[in-house]
C-alpha cells in the first residue's frame, strides 16, 4: 500500500503528545465512568418516598408487562414473571405498592389483596406507618371497585400517577373505555417496541449478509481502501487528540466542579454542561495553529468529499450494517458478564448515562439538545478527534487492525456507561475506525454514527413518550 510523508511534528514532540494523552485519558475516563453514578438526594430515614410516578423503570417495566398481557393474553403471563416492585421490601416501598395493580392484572384480585396484607404487615413500627397503610387502603378500595371520596381520588392519582389509573380501571368490564384508556400507553409501548425489534432483525440479516461479502472481498484482496497511510515520525495529530482530552477535562471541571459551587438550578447546570461542549468543537483547529495549511488538514483528517458525498454516505450506511452482527455480539458479551456478576452473588450492573436519563424527565428542548448532541456534535466531532485525527497518527505506526482495536478501545472508555458495557462500544469505535481505512474520507463513518446515534435516540425518545395518557 502507498505511504505518504510523515504529518507534521517530530518524534520528540510525539513522545511529549504520548505522555500526555495518556495522563489525561486516565484522568478523564476515569471521570467518565464515575460521571455517571449520580443519586438522588437520599430520603430522611424513617419517611414514606413518593417517587415521580410517571418515570423511572418500574413504570417502564411495568407498561411492556402489562402491554404483553393485553395483546398476547394468558400466553404471555408466565413469561413476564415477578412485577417490578412485587418483592416487599422492609421497610415497604411505594413501588412495592404500585406494583398491586399490576399483579391483579397478570394473577387476579386475590393476589393482589394478599400482596396488600404483606405490605401492611411489613410496615410494622415505622413512623409514617398510618399513610402507609392509608395508601394501601386507596389500592384496595379501588381494586374492590370501591368509590374512593373526589379529594381521595386525586390524591391517589397525584400520588400514583399511571398506577391508579391502572387500579381504578381493573373492576370495569374488559371493553370499557376507562379499562381501554389505562392500557393504552402500555399497548402503544409494546407496539412501538415489537415493531423495533422486527426492523433490528432485518437490519441484522442485512447486515451478516454484508458481513460476508466484504470478508469476501478482504479476502480476496479485492477491497480497495481510500486511505493513504503516513510514515511515522509526525506528531501534529496526536497533540490534536491531547489537545480535546484536555479540553474535555476543562469543561468537566468548570461545569462540574467550579459552576456545580456557585449554580444551584441543577437544569441550569445541565444546559450549561451540555452547552458547552459545542465549544469543544474548536480543537479541530488545533492542527492549523501548529502551522498545517487548512487544505492538507482537510486531506489528512477525512474532511473530504472522498468519491461524492451521497456515494460516501451510502458506503457508511453498508458499513454500518455489515457491523450489526459483530454489535450483536459485544451486546451478548456485557450479557455474559452481567450473568457472571449475578451467578458471584454481585448486584446487577447499570449502565451509567445521565444524557440517557435526562430524556426519562425532559421535556421538547431537553429532548431536542440531546438529539443535536448525539446526531451532530457527536459525528462531527468525535469521528474528526478520533477517526481523522487518531486513527491517522495510529496508523502511521500500526497495522490496521491493531489501529483501529486501539481506537476503539479509547473511544469506548471516553463515554459514561461504565466498563462492563463498553464492549459494543468498542465493536463501533472500531468498525467506524475500517469504514475510514475503506473510505478515506470521514462521511463514511461520520454517517454510521450518525445512524446509530438516531435511531438508538429515536427509538429511546418514542419509548419514553409513548406512554402519554
């Protein structure tokens, strides 16, 4: 394969770039896989938390279970098991009653009323016992068919949210339309979701098909690849990347340490966070103040229209795809890890993620911001530091296998999810790192990630809203 030129810098200077980067990729994923672990404020011990109750998991799980039980009937009731919340915690939590509704649905009224003796029971001593048990005594009544007091009654659906609707609902005949309107939300989820997962399996039929042409073609040598390596010896592109990891670092700082003092409006603090890493954009420039003319950055970045922009942009959505099957299975790996985690008595792993959590409670522009981050900022930015400028100086001294397992890798700690679930994103880094070996130009992977961010945020963002009343 041809070479050209080394990139601008020295050997000396790609010492010094090496150092740092490494100090601040230490510094800064490390942040990043604590980043995600926030809480909430813990609740005074010896209180009754009324958690939000159109949010969170329990009601996520809560809507697939019962949106399975509307559409598949008595068939799928034995797959879905244990509700979320079903298992009586000491002390009893308002989950643990929301979960009532639930279980009169899948197991029957009597189920249901038992769960209720065992959540008053459970409640023994504790201070807030007589709400307790006054919240259990709405579940009831309304599960009876009982006419709760109109104060009562919106009490229960303030407090309750979805939950009461569900249990109001549960006495009326199956065709009523107050039983219909409880169960909308969770049929359209389960609609939206079955419909998603049809599409993934034939994207991923697809995409193995591909697969197997292009090892095909790799094979055989007949793949021609459009980028040009560099000799080693420059310096230029490495400085890039340590020039974004530390101005990553400023910003976790400045947002996260010194504003988080002095800004008390968390979602002040949020559009600021998340503000400010458009600026970050800026170090894309960092080459041209080292004197690198602004036509050859452009060439030895990818920022080019390689053989047409929509050829190019076709090519990244083939890669893409031929990647699904080879996604599929870093997702089985994080499977494999978690069981091995549950079988040594560990507690279950949770990817760490407070953009993905944000669109649990955010509203249209929260939605919106995050949308732009991860189908703008993070194609243009991420695949110019990493695919344009890292893979480059990795490859001026690494074959490119090796090269791109080595950006991959990077990439995949770079984000907030925490180790046990960056094996997909390893796969991704990776595979966008050989659509920039194949392409040359950075379109190519710059719309792999820009696919995949949509539609995982699609996807996130029409699960979320599907359960409007």
């Amino acid at each position: 394969m041809d070479t050209c030129p080394p990139d601008p810098g020295s050997p000396r200077a790609a010492k010094w770039a090496l150092l740092l980067s490494f100090l601040l990729f230490v510094v800064v994923a490390g942040l990043q896989m604590l980043g995600g672990r926030t809480a909430l404020a813990p609740t005074e011990e010896g209180t009754y938390a009324l958690p939000a109750p159109d949010e969170g998991s329990q009601l996520l799980e809560s809507r697939i279970a019962m949106g399975l039980h509307d559409l598949l009937g008595s068939q799928a009731d034995a797959s879905i098991g244990e509700p979320p919340g079903a298992a009586i915690e000491n002390p009893p939590t308002a989950e643990n009653l929301r979960a009532t509704p639930i279980i009169a649905f899948l197991k029957g009224r009597e189920a249901a009323l038992e769960h209720l003796r065992l959540f008053r029971g459970a409640a023994g001593a504790h201070a807030d016992r007589a709400f307790m048990v006054a919240d259990a005594d709405r579940f009831e009544r309304a599960l009876k068919g009982e006419a709760l007091a109109d104060a009562d009654r919106d009490a229960f659906l303030r407090d309750h949210g979805w939950f009461a609707r569900l249990a109001l609902a549960f006495p009326t005949p199956e065709s009523s339309p107050e039983r219909e309107a409880a169960l909308r939300p969770a049929v359209r989820l389960v609609t939206i979701i079955l419909l998603g997962a049809l599409g993934a399996v034939l994207a991923l039929i697809a995409g193995l098909v591909l697969l197997i042409v292009f090892a095909v073609k790799i094979g055989g040598k007949r793949l021609q690849r459009g980028f040009v390596r560099p000799a080693p010896g420059g310096s230029v592109y490495l400085e890039t990347f340590g020039a974004f990891l530390a101005g990553f670092l400023v910003v976790q700082i400045v947002v996260g340490v010194i504003l988080a003092a002095v800004v008390r409006n968390q979602s002040a603090l949020w559009w600021i966070g998340m503000g400010t890493q458009w600026l970050l954009m800026g170090v894309v420039a960092y080459p041209l103040l080292r004197g690198v003319p602004l036509s050859r950055l452009r060439q030895d970045l990818g920022l080019t229209r390689g053989k047409g922009v929509l050829r190019e942009m076709g090519a990244g959505i083939v890669g893409y795809l031929a990647g699904l099957p080879l996604l599929l299975a870093g997702f089985g790996v994080v499977i494999l890890i978690q069981w091995y985690v549950k079988r040594q008595g560990g507690a279950p792993l949770t990817p760490n993620n407070p953009i993905m959590d944000a669109t649990s409670t955010g509203d249209a522009a929260t939605m919106v911001m995050i949308f732009a981050l991860a189908t703008i900022w993070a194609p243009l930015v991420e695949e110019t530091v990493f695919r344009g400028a890292l893979y480059r100086h990795a490859r001026s001294r690494l074959t490119v296998l090796p090269a791109a397992l080595l950006v991959g890798l990077l990439f995949a700690f770079m984000h907030s999810y925490g180790p046990a679930f960056t094996p997909p994103l390893i796969v991704l880094g990776t595979t966008f790192a050989l659509l920039r070996e194949w392409r040359g130009t950075l379109i190519a992977p710059m719309t792999a990630h820009a696919l995949h961010n949509g539609t995982i945020m699609s996807m996130l963002f029409l699960v979320t809203t599907a359960g409007g009343a």
